[in-house]
C-alpha cells in the first residue's frame, strides 16, 4: 500500500506519513476487533467508500486534505482502545458458585492446564465467570507480564475458525481467514504471559473445535483452559470418550456448581428488597421472601429426583417488584414535597 502523489490535490509528504501510519492503525484495528470496513465506517460518520478511497491513498480523489477523516479516527480508536475487559455490570453476591469458580481460577492460573464447570440452565455460571474474568484483569492490569483472563461464547454450530475469530478478538490479536495465522498471533502476543481462556456454552462446540483448541493448552503460548456449560457439557465427554480420550486425560476436574442455597436466596432478596421490606409485618415478609424461592425452584431435566433454584427466574423476578415498586416510590415523593 502507497499514497503516491498524483495530482496538485495530493497532499503534501508530511500529510502523506500520517495518512500511510493511520491507514495501518486503521487495518490493524479492525483486525484485532474483527469490525467490518462497513460497521468502522458508520461508526466514524464517514461512508465506506471514503474509507476505502483512504486505505488505498486515493482519498484524494475526495478531499486535498485528509485532515478531518484522520481526526476523526483517532478519536475513535482513543476512545474505544483494544484493552482487556476489567468490568461487568451487576452485584456479584457471596455465593457458593462465586466461591467454587473463585477457587478453580486459581488452580488455572500457575500452569497450563484445563477445567471443566458445569450447572443447570439458569445458575448465572456465565454472570460468575464474566466477573471474575474482569476481577483477575483489573488486579493484575499494571503487571506488564501478569496473567490475563479472557471470556468467549461458543454459539450453537460454530466452526473452528469463526470460533478462533472470536477468541482472537476477545484477546485483541489479528484475526484471518485461517486458522494457523490466528494461532501464529495469539502464540506471540502471549509469549510472556499466563493466560486463561474461558470458554462458555461449550456444549455447543463439536469435535473439531475441541481438536483446534488443545493447540492452545499443548503448545505455545500454553493456555489455561475453561470449558463451562450445561450438563449436555459432561455427558459429551462421557459419551464420546473414545473421541475425546485425548481431552478427559487432559481436563484435571470436572467441578458441578453447587447451585444457589435457600440461605443464599433469603439473603439476596433481602439485599436487594430491603427497602421495600421495612415497615412491613414480619410474617408477611418471610412469605413473600419464601413464595419467590418456590416459584424459581425447578426441577433438574438431567436429574429428576432433583431440584435446583433458577437465579435468572429469581433475578427476574426481583427486577419485576422492584419496577412495580418505583412508580409508588415517586408518587409518595411528590405527595410529600407538595405537602412541605
């Protein structure tokens, strides 16, 4: 790629530097972030095609001086810079789940090794694990050569590649149309580092994605592996053992999740009812307290002598009475300004 000047419209070889650097900041940024030139584009409020006439020097063609494009892109890759995630949004309580992830962060982070954790539908594994993937991030943010920790989604009936495309982008390395060169980024941005990839919905991955992914853990850059998901996660392995006998001699423990305690419930929904509780009669508080966890409490499909607590359904739940509750909040408010 060259900006050669064509015309007395070309702009002048100080400018031609800095258009040639950002169109490589440019092409390297959406690399890394796997955003389209169409999706950059409508992002800094400029067409594609002036962004395609940019990258390929012919911004001429549109403008003798590039000056307010480039502003324009600087100050949208400045405020969207390519950094690992240190924040999720939610209360993360004290929980049995939150202590049994907890736990097996740290015994992912000393060497390369993988872990499986498993729940029912609805135990907020993925919450959990988002949070503690920013918490790790956050702390070890000012090491240079500390452990990082990275969440990826595995969609229903994803590819080795697409799913390779998205680990790349969740660690801010190069993406491509081949396997090889993404691993080729991933093993040298890494090369100093302790990572932990994260891999939820593992279920939904087949045999091929599970074969690209030990690459990861059996050679450079050598990473910790995660695989959460479903109960449909363990019985794969179960099934398919023969397969997958290079994996079940690999993966240290298969942890199941504890689900969330009825004292870990009362406790939640005192949090975050609290205010709403006061001034009530005792009785009629523990009733409502005990009606929401019978109402999340359902019955495991892979275990049917089996119940479990839906944190989603009780979140949800929660969320309702207390948006019910805002409207009555306000209107009391103004009731008690227009009587003072």
């Amino acid at each position: 790629m060259t900006f050669q000047p064509k015309s007395a419209r070309d702009p002048l070889p100080e400018e031609n530097a800095v258009n040639m650097a950002v169109a490589a900041r440019i092409e390297d940024y959406l690399s890394r972030t796997g955003l389209s030139r169409q999706e950059f584009a409508r992002r800094i409020r400029y067409s594609e095609v002036t962004l395609r006439f940019f990258l390929t020097g012919r911004y001429c063609n549109i403008s003798r001086s590039a000056h307010s494009f480039v502003n324009a892109v600087k100050n949208f890759m400045d405020t969207h810079p390519i950094a690992v995630p240190t924040r999720v949004m939610g209360e993360l309580y004290d929980t049995a789940n939150v202590r049994t992830i907890s736990e097996t962060f740290k015994r992912l982070l000393p060497k390369p090794v993988a872990f499986m954790i498993y729940a029912p539908p609805g135990s907020q594994k993925s919450f959990v694990l988002e949070h503690q993937v920013g918490r790790l991030n956050a702390a070890w943010l000012k090491e240079p050569d500390g452990p990082r920790a990275f969440f990826v989604y595995g969609r229903a009936h994803i590819r080795p590649r697409d799913l390779m495309r998205r680990i790349c982008v969740a660690c801010g390395c190069r993406t491509s149309n081949d396997v090889d060169p993404m691993l080729a980024s991933l093993r040298f941005e890494f090369r100093h580092h302790r990572v932990l990839l994260v891999i939820d919905e593992a279920q939904h991955l087949d045999i091929d994605c599970f074969e690209t992914l030990r690459e990861l853990l059996d050679q450079p850059p050598y990473f910790s592996l995660l695989f959460a998901g479903s109960h449909d996660l363990k019985r794969k392995f179960d099934e398919f053992s023969a397969t997958l006998e290079q994996w079940n001699s690999r993966i240290i423990a298969k942890v199941r999740l504890p689900g969330l305690q009825r004292s870990e419930a009362h406790a939640i929904i005192e949090s975050e009812l609290g205010h709403l509780l006061r001034g009530r009669e005792a009785v009629e508080n523990k009733t409502l307290i005990e009606s929401l966890i019978v109402a999340a409490t359902t019955r495991d499909a892979f275990e049917a002598n089996r119940t479990y607590i839906n944190i989603r359904t009780l979140s949800n739940a929660i969320d309702q009475i207390k948006t019910a509750a805002t409207p009555r909040v306000e209107t009391c408010r103004a009731s008690a300004g227009e009587v003072l």
